[in-house]
C-alpha cells in the first residue's frame, strides 16, 4: 500500500511505536537495547552540559526529522539543532534544520545508519555533522561537511573529537564510561 506523508503524519500522531517514512511507505522502528539507550543517554548528557546556555539546543530520539529533499522521515538518536527550529510544512513536530545528528548502531541498523540514512541525511542543508556511535567498541565516528564533501574522523579508546559545528568535544572513554552500568552496591 502507498501512504502520503499526511497519512503518516496522522498514523505517527496515535501510534504506541515510532514511524519511519519513505518512499509512500511506513516502517515501524525497531526498539533499542538499555545499552543502546544508555549510550544515547550519555552522548545527550556530555553535550548538554557544553551546550547550555548556548545558542544550540539537544534533543533525545522523540524529535522526528524530515528530510525534504528526499522525503525521509526519521528518529535519529540525538539532534542538535543551532538557532530557530525550522519545521515541515506538512508536519509541525517534525524538524527540518538540524545542525548535528547522532545514531548509535545497533547489529540491525548498522549498515543503514551508514549508507542508506546517510546518504538521506547528508541532503539536509543545515546539517554540518553526522556522529556515529558504535555499539560493539570505543568507538566514535564523525562525518563532517568541508564545502561540498564529507570528511570522516574516528576516535578511539582514549581519544576524542571535536564537534566543531557546535564547539563541543566527546571523549570516547568518558562516553562509554557514561553509559556503563552503575556497579550494585
């Protein structure tokens, strides 16, 4: 069955799961592991402390982002937005100008993440950053927009990046160390 996005708009509006759309299709996204969740939880924790007070706002994984150009319509796990939210015409909670978006990857979404949804992702004017946080090692990787390409840095245990678009720095072992399960006590 082909779906119009205001189908979507309406389906994603009463739905119990998140929806992703492209295409005049509707997939039901996968839920993630507590570790998945914890390391998004982590990556939003060390930027929000570095972006408060700032220009640039941090969003968890209920913000939907549109991609006008291709007509994606997504969750990504942590969204940075620098200045005025701009949103879709069609859909007032869905927003079209992120400055920096964050998937962590999972053994279902791993080769989506960095294909597929990049090459959706990488069509968003605004966008300047694209991280990648892996989910089997200390590792971060940022794709970064220098004019018209896209450059990679991978950060290993006891590294780290800069995300330059938004003056920020991750350390790959404080992430990880974030998202590390309390020891019971």
């Amino acid at each position: 069955m082909h779906y119009t996005f205001l189908d979507y708009v309406a389906l994603q509006a009463t739905s119990t799961v998140k929806l992703e759309y492209l295409d005049g299709q509707i997939y039901a996204m996968a839920g993630g592991t507590p570790e998945h969740a914890a390391l998004g939880a982590a990556v939003s924790g060390l930027l929000f402390a570095q972006l408060r007070g700032g220009t640039c706002r941090i969003f968890d994984s209920d913000l939907s982002i549109r991609v006008g150009a291709t007509g994606l319509a997504t969750y990504p796990d942590v969204t940075v937005v620098c200045g005025p939210r701009e949103h879709a015409a069609e859909d007032k909670n869905a927003v079209t100008n992120p400055t920096l978006l964050v998937e962590v990857t999972s053994r279902s979404t791993e080769e989506y993440d960095r294909g597929e949804k990049f090459d959706h992702y990488r069509q968003i004017p605004s966008l300047a950053e694209y991280l990648l946080v892996s989910h089997q090692e200390r590792v971060i990787e940022v794709r970064r927009r220098v004019g018209d390409v896209w450059e990679t840095e991978i950060a290993r245990a006891g590294q780290r990046v800069e995300l330059q678009s938004i003056a920020c720095v991750l350390e790959v072992d404080a992430l990880y160390d974030a998202a590390s399960e309390v020891p019971a006590l």
